[in-house]
C-alpha cells in the first residue's frame, strides 16, 4: 500500500513574520517567532497523527493505531504550552492590532489543529473496531482514501499559510471545502445503499460512516485555519462568506 506522504513545512527560526510590522524589541519578535514556531510544530505533529490514522485503517496495525492514541496527550500538552505563551505576549507586550491579530490567528489555528488530532485518533479507534471484529475488507476504501488525500492538501496549505504568513495559497480553499463534502455525501449514499443490500455489513459500513465525517471536519478546521490566516493578513473575515468572495479576499490587497 502506498504511504501517504508527510508534509515538509519545518519552523524557520531565522524568518520574521512575514508581513506583520516589527516591533521594536527584538526579545517581542523572538517571543512572536517562538509562538508561530510552536503553532507549526503542532501542525507537523497532528498532520503525522492524520496519515498515521489513514494508514492504520488500511493495515489495521494495532501497534500503530496505540501510537496515535499515546501521542495525543502530547497535541494537547502543545496546545497549551502555546495558548500559554501568546496569553503572556498579549498580556505583558500589548501588542499593536496587527500584532494581535496574528496572536489570535495563532490561538484560533492551535484549537483546530487540536481538533484535527482528536478526529484522527477517532480514526485510528474506528480501524482498531473494525480489525477487532475481523473486516479485512473495508466497504468504499478507494474513497476514504481519496477523502484523506483531498483534506491532507488542505492541511498541507494552512500550514504552508501560516509559515509564510501569505494569504494567496489559500484562495482556493472554500471550494476544496466544498468538493470535500461533497465527496462525504457522495460515500454516504454508496454506503446506504451497501448496508440495504447486504445488512450483514451494516457495523462495518457504520464505521467508514463516521472516519468519512471525521475526515470531513478535518476539511472544516483546515479551511477555518485559512480563514485566520487571511484575517491576520488581510484583516478580512471570511467566515461565512461564499467561496468567490473568499478567493476574492485571499487575493486581495
């Protein structure tokens, strides 16, 4: 089976950030690099969590499926090491609006990516139940995988968002969105129809119910990531707007 393949978006240390305006200390701007530093470590580690879970519901690896499950612990212990340190910056620097907005970009994008952790390890119990109860045969697995590769990209381009600190990689992905619940109503129905033809596979196709929507709220805290990121950026706010406006905003000046 082919390995999904990680993402390679790493901290730079050495880069500013980006389009905010620096500030006079050079202590702040370090204390505003280590947050974002953070922010994407926690997004390497719960992409890995991501792929790992896919690729447990294809191997049903028990030792595998307990890895995700252990590193959760660690996401969390991350997420508020990092809630930690911009709540210290905003208390003790007072920084400017465009200063925090990033800290909230920051805040906002660590409870996603937290999220996205717990939706992968609810994969990785799904496969766990499945192999328990002997499916070697997965019903609509081409399309789970599909589903994975298609959130994985958006992930991949939050991330990639955040450590540039560059809006215009994201215009598209109101509409990836979209074609990702798309794809889940599209496997919802194929699985309908699988359980009324044969009830035998009713707990099984139950199962890939519930990874399909934990992939597809993996696609929703993906795109809210990129939401923030524009905000920071841009100052837009381009929650609940349609998915031209929101290409509209992304590109803008």
């Amino acid at each position: 089976m082919d390995s999904l393949p990680l993402c390679c978006v790493k901290p730079d240390p050495e880069r500013s950030v980006s389009s905010i305006p620096p500030h006079t200390s050079s202590e702040y701007e370090q204390l505003l690099n280590e947050a974002r530093d953070r922010v994407l470590e926690l997004g390497v580690r719960v992409e890995r969590q991501v792929v790992d879970a896919i690729e447990s519901l294809g191997s049903g690896s028990q030792a595998l499926i307990d890895q995700i499950v252990r590193h959760e612990s660690a996401i969390n212990a991350l997420e508020l090491r990092i809630d930690g340190l911009c709540g210290q910056i905003i208390a003790r620097r007072q920084p400017a609006a465009s200063d925090l907005r990033l800290l909230m970009m920051l805040i906002k994008a660590t409870t996603d990516m937290e999220r996205i952790g717990d939706e992968a390890k609810k994969i990785a119990l799904y496969a766990r139940h499945l192999f328990d109860n002997g499916r070697a045969l997965l019903p609509r697995y081409v399309e789970i995988r599909r589903i994975s590769q298609m959130v994985l990209v958006m992930l991949r381009t939050s991330l990639a968002a955040i450590e540039t600190m560059q809006a215009e990689g994201t215009a598209d992905m109101a509409q990836r969105d979209l074609e990702v619940d798309e794809a889940f109503r599209g496997v919802l129905r194929q699985l309908i129809t699988y359980m009324i033809e044969d009830p035998r596979t009713i707990s099984a196709a139950l199962d890939i119910v519930f990874v399909a929507k934990a992939l597809e709220r993996i696609g929703d805290h993906a795109k809210n990531i990129s939401e923030q990121v524009i905000y920071a950026v841009k100052g837009a706010d381009v929650r609940h707007v349609s998915a031209a406006e929101f290409e509209r905003s992304a590109i803008g000046s």
